[in-house]
C-alpha cells in the first residue's frame, strides 16, 4: 500500500478512535450541573459524538477503498488472513452497532448497543496493532532484498 494512503488510513483510524474515547469519557465521567443544580451531560459530550459519527464514516469510505486491492489480494494470496479477518470483524461490527444507535429510540436497547460498540471500539486498537507488525517487517524485507 502507498505511503501516503496507508497514512490517511491510520489517521483517520486514530481521529475515530480518539473521539469515541473522548466521547466516553465526557459521557461517563464528566457531568456538568445545570441551574438548577440537576446534573446534565457535559456539551462536549455531543460535539465528540458529532465528530465522532463524521470521522467514523469517513473511515468506512476508506475501508471500502481498501477491500479490491488490499483486503482480497492480501486474502488470497493468504498473507495474515488471521489478523486481517478480525480487523474486518472489527470494523464490520462496529459499524453494524453504530448505526443503529443513531435511530434506535428505546433507552434500555441504546445503552445496551452503546456498551456492545464502546467495547469492541476501544479494544479494536488492539487488533489494529496485531495487524501491523508483520506488515512492518515484510515492507522492511522488501526494502532489502
């Protein structure tokens, strides 16, 4: 993959995932009180969201771009099939739940989306990071040969 797409790829990855963090993090452990002294979500809360949703379809145009020519190439020519497929799981699920959370209107079935998403969102830099070492290392031997 060319240097400068594999670098959008891994900015606009790093921008979904930062604002999905920020956004749970304002969720969960930054309340602002209002007038009354009730507490109310904290307005960043829904700018991270808003962002959040913006750079998360972004990302999926990137991840359509990356399906002909690296995803099945890399799949047929079984070049980290593991690491690849739990990727695409990843991303795949990921956008299977945040979808819906934007038309789902039932509290009880949103948190449990919600929680479903977060989860596998901020475990997903790890299956990320599975994905590159060794495509770090093979791009190196090239280099030398």
């Amino acid at each position: 993959m060319a240097r400068n797409r594999r670098s959008w790829i891994y900015s606009i990855a790093f921008a979904v995932w930062c604002t999905g963090t920020v956004w749970l993090w304002f969720h969960y452990f930054v309340k602002s009180v209002d007038g009354l002294g009730f507490e109310v979500p904290h307005p960043a809360e829904k700018w991270s969201l808003i962002v959040h949703a913006l750079v998360s379809s972004y990302a999926i145009w990137w991840f359509g771009t990356l399906w002909n020519d690296h995803i099945k190439a890399g799949w047929k020519a079984r070049v980290q099939r593991w690491s690849g497929g739990i990727l695409v799981g990843y991303v795949s699920w990921l956008a299977m739940t945040g979808y819906p959370l934007y038309y789902i209107v039932n509290d009880t079935w949103r948190d449990r989306v919600s929680l479903l998403h977060w989860t596998m969102g901020l475990s997903a830099v790890a299956a990320f990071v599975l994905h590159l070492p060794r495509a770090a290392s093979r791009r190196r031997r090239k280099r030398s040969r």
